[in-house]
C-alpha cells in the first residue's frame, strides 16, 4: 500500500492489509529451513527424464517386503528354552489378505526388468562391454551382502561358542538370511537381460508362463512327490521371469496403452481367484509353516498370476505417482546457482514425498538385507535381559499378539536405522559414482 502523504515533511508509516498478512509466507525456523533446502537439492539433482513413479513402485515393494516379515515372522520361546519360527497365518487365516498388500516381490522384478534393459541398451550405446555392465550390477548386489554374511558368520562363531541350543542358532540364521534367496534369482534373471532382449521379452512371456503352468499341472496330476515336485522347482525361474520380462518390455516401450494395464490387472486377478476359489491354492501369497502347498516356495501359478495383477495395478497408477511426487511436466528453466539456498525457498510437499522415495532407493539393499537381523537383535535383547514380552517371543495365536507386534515395529524401525547407519556407506561404495546431476543409480 502506497504511503499516505499528511503534510510536506510528515509522512505516516506503511500500513499492511490484512489480504497481505495472509498471503505473506513465513520464515520457517533454522532447522526447517535446513530440511526445505534438502529437499529442494534432492529436487534439483533428479533429472527430468527420470521416471519418479518407478522409483516409487520400487520404494514400495521393499517396504513391502519389510513390513510384510515384520508382521507375519514370529520368533517364539518355547517350553525346552530355544527360540523357534513361526507365523500368525497359521493360528489365524483370516489375515491372508494382508500378504495381498505386503507381497510385492513381483513389483520389484517388473521395475528391476525395466531398470535393467533400460541399462543394458544405454551400455551397448556407449560400447560397455557385457562383462563389465554385469559386473557393475552384480557388485551392487554383492559387496552389501557379504557384509551381511561376514557380521552373522561371527554371530554364529559366538553363539556355536556359548552353547546356544542349535534349534536356536538355526531360527535366527534361517530368518536373517532368508531373503538372499530372493537376490540369487534376481542376479541371474539380470545376467539374462541381454539373451531377454535379444529373444523378444513378448515371445519369452508366453513361454515362461506356459512352464508355470505345466509344473503345476503335473503336480496336480502325479502330486507333489518325485519327479513332479522337482520339477516345480524350475518356477523359480520361470515364475520370476514373467514380471522381469514384463518389465523389459515396458523399458523398451512396451505395454503404453491403458487397454494392456487393465488387461493385466483384471486377468491376473481373476486367474488368482479361481484357482484359490476352485484349484485349492492357498489364499496367502507367502509361505505358511504347516502347509501343504506354498505359493511363494517355488513361486506357483497363482502368485505368479498374482503378479500379473500387481503389475498391471503399477502400470495403472503411474500417472498419480507421478503427480504425488511433483514430476515436473516439462524441464525447468535454469536457475541461479544454489537458487534452493535463497531464504525463502520452500518445498512443495511433492517433493518432500520425493526426497523420501529417493533417499530409500538409495539405501535400499542396506534396509532388504538388514530388516531381518533388526528384528531378530530386538527379539534377542529383550529376551537376554530376562524379558518374555507379548508379540516378541509369544505364540502368534490370538488377535492381541497381531496388536502387539504392531506396536514392536517402530522399535524394530530404530533398530534398522542403527543398521543403516553402520552399512550404508557399504552400499554406497558398491554403486558407480553417481553422474553430477543423477541422485540414483
């Protein structure tokens, strides 16, 4: 508002309309305005054509895969004093449908084959060698898990030292451990990738689901004894490959109409229901101890039409994720050199939910890999210092241990983030250096 002359030389002072009160936009304190500058660095250093809602399918699928374990691994004591696996699913079915949100495993192979052949293309392009371009991904992959084996191959010394039950040591190496399975298969789909594009990732889906579909048929006519258990172990693979494979042709352009997502979606959700309505597969999408059949170990027809359905759900809502993590529409103008230091810049809340995506990508084997073990030192503590407590070490047979463990997963979250503290240098050494502008391999 313009000053309002009284006199020759009196002049009153600036008077503010209440309309700019409330469009005036505060200063935050110290501590935020270090937070808003983060984030907008985060921002900055993304490259327009990156692809934000891939990266946030990937964020959501080890999340998944996190809370999943969290929830539906117990550690039990039992009546002889050692420590035992076992699962809520099996005293309480009715939470199946939970493994249908924390069962991503098929998303991260559909984002992996896009990631991958995406790669592979830009390392031919530029003449890499098929040796050294595997090698890169592979040490990504192994220098984070040997650390992981070298810190349990110590615990185990310890504890073979002290006389610790074998019952025991076998439960907690065979849950620390167990999602390496789940890496070997990955690194040898991706040392596929070439052979994949080279073959026609859209000629390999139906081969690949076909052999699905043969392994569980024979198991359903001859049982799951002998040679037709064997066989299904080839699912593995081949189960795997659908979504991987899946992801090589999205990477390659593939699957861009609306009709394909859909087609995936509604297919695999039908194929999944009738075979857990009419086939008698289980409606868990992971394993139970007690059952008879598992539709995670080998991978079966049903999760892997289960997969289908979860890609065609990504595919579909990759415009909202884009819009939820401010992708920008077109590239930015230039701006001045550190313009996100300027004291009034402040982030949007898509790219808070950006920084957050991409800080997890960046440390996502180091989360994978120790999740587990941040459960298991929780559950070892308590029990060390003379604690039997609910949800922890008692039987998952009741409602109230579900609410219990609810309660335990923050406890078991700052435990990871000690984890991540220790080992996520680990991983960062494994990745190549970053180019100047790129936040993520």
């Amino acid at each position: 508002m313009a000053d309002v002359q009284v006199g020759a030389d009196v002049e009153r002072p600036t008077r503010l309309a209440w309309d700019d009160l409330a469009t005036a936009r505060p200063v935050p304190p110290a501590p935020m305005r270090r937070l808003h500058r983060a984030v907008l660095r985060v921002d900055a250093a993304t490259p327009f054509s990156r692809d934000r809602a891939v990266d946030v399918l990937r964020a959501y699928s080890i999340l998944g895969v996190v809370l999943g374990h969290w929830l539906v691994s117990a550690v039990v004591l039992r009546a002889g004093g050692h420590l035992a696996g076992d699962s809520p699913l099996h005293h309480m079915p009715a939470l199946a449908p939970v493994s249908w949100l924390l069962q991503p495993l098929a998303l991260f192979f559909f984002v992996g084959g896009r990631v991958g052949s995406r790669s592979h293309a830009s390392a031919v392009a530029t003449g890499t060698r098929y040796r050294t371009w595997l090698a890169r991904r592979l040490r990504q992959l192994a220098r984070p898990t040997l650390a992981l084996l070298g810190v349990w191959g110590s615990v185990l010394i310890g504890l073979a030292l002290e006389g610790v039950a074998y019952e025991t040591i076998r439960t907690l190496v065979r849950l620390a451990v167990s999602p390496l399975w789940f890496l070997c298969v990955y690194a040898v789909i991706t040392a596929a990738t070439p052979l994949i594009r080279r073959c026609g990732a859209g000629r390999l889906l139906p081969v690949a689901f076909a052999l699905v579909v043969a392994t569980d048929l024979a198991r359903e006519l001859v049982g799951d004894a002998g040679w037709a258990g064997s066989l299904r172990w080839l699912n593995v693979l081949t189960g795997w490959l659908v979504p991987y494979a899946l992801g090589v042709l999205w990477g390659a352009g593939g699957l861009a109409r609306r009709r394909h997502a859909v087609g995936m979606l509604v297919g695999g959700a039908a194929g999944t229901a009738g075979l857990v309505l009419w086939c008698d597969y289980p409606a868990s999408m992971v394993g139970v101890p007690g059952a008879a059949l598992s539709n995670l170990n080998p991978p079966s027809l049903a999760a892997v039409c289960f997969g289908l359905a979860q890609c065609g759900l990504g595919l579909l809502l990759c415009g909202p994720l884009r819009r939820m993590t401010g992708q920008p529409s077109e590239p930015a103008p230039s701006l001045p050199a550190r313009a996100y230091d300027a004291p009034g810049a402040r982030a949007t809340a898509g790219q808070f939910c950006w920084a957050a995506v991409a800080s997890l990508n960046l440390s996502a084997m180091t989360v994978f890999l120790w999740h587990q073990t941040s459960m298991l030192a929780a559950t070892v503590f308590w029990l060390g210092v003379g604690q039997r407590l609910p949800g922890l070490h008692t039987a998952p047979d009741d409602p109230r241990w579900v609410a219990f463990r609810m309660a335990w997963i923050p406890v078991f979250a700052c435990v990871l983030a000690v984890f991540w503290l220790a080992f996520k240098d680990v991983e960062k050494a494994a990745r190549r250096p970053p180019d100047k502008r790129s936040i993520i391999e």
